[in-house]
C-alpha cells in the first residue's frame, strides 16, 4: 500500500475542513444575475446562490444555506473556483467534478483545484448529493430555473 495515500487523504480532509470553517461567497451581492436554490430532501442540505457577471465572466458569487461539512466546503470551493470564470468554462468545471464523483474522468483531470479534495467522498456513495448540490443549483441557476431538488 503507497504511505503517501494516508498523508494526502489528511490533505484533502483539511482542505475540506477549512472551507467548511471559513466559506467563500458568503458577502450578498448587491445585483443578482442568475439566482436558484437547491435542496437535498434527503439530509437537509438547503443551497441559495447568487452570480454576479461582468463583462461576461463571474464576478461574484453568494452562495448561503445550511448542510454538512461536505455541503458548505464544496459550496465554498465552487465561489472560490468560479469567479473569473464564463459561463461556458464554469459549466465544464461543473461537468469535470460531475464526471470525477461517477468514475467518468477520461485521461487527465481539468485543472479542478481544490475540488479534487473531495474526491474521497465518492467512497460514500451517499454524499455524492452533498457535493453535488452548490453545483447543481449552480447549473440550475445559469439555464434561469429559480428552484431545484436533488432526488
């Protein structure tokens, strides 16, 4: 068994650790571009995200609610990781963590940063969803629907 598995395990645990601590895109926005919220009817998690665009790129994101760890880190992973970005490369972010929690990455990752912590949670099938829901509602948000569930 590779002893880097364990170090690099603790790794992605704090960084999953400290974005639940200290989550990205909490600040409200004073204008709202695209707007959804989301729900896991399973756990509770609840999401509401905000996008700001300028110049046709993500200028900012809120992104509010309450879940588990792995909720509000990815929540806060996803308002770190797209701002800056369009559209477009905001929905393939999206599709590559999508792809990574269901086994479907083929050759090299996207450059996900610190996304790729939450790979672990594949291993627990169940808190997929988790992950999932900022960047559901996320998707949800940009096609102009202004609610989601995750069944």
């Amino acid at each position: 068994m590779d002893k880097s598995i364990p170090k690099l395990d603790e790794l992605y645990k704090e960084i999953i650790l400290d974005h639940y601590r200290h989550p990205h895109g909490r600040v409200p926005l004073e204008k709202v571009d695209y707007h959804a919220e989301g729900m896991n009817p399973l756990c509770g998690d609840e999401v509401k995200l905000g996008l700001q665009l300028k110049d046709g790129k993500i200028e900012k994101v809120h992104i509010e609610g309450h879940g588990c760890s792995i909720s509000v880190a990815s929540g806060s992973m996803l308002a770190q990781i797209l701002k800056g970005k369009d559209i477009q490369n905001a929905k393939q972010i999206s599709q590559a963590l999508k792809d990574m929690m269901h086994d479907k990455v083929n050759g090299a990752k996207d450059d996900i940063g610190d996304l790729e912590a939450l790979e672990g949670v594949k291993r627990f099938p169940v808190r997929i969803k988790c992950a999932l829901l900022p960047w559901t509602t996320f998707e949800e948000a940009i096609i102009g629907h202004d609610h989601i569930e995750i069944s």
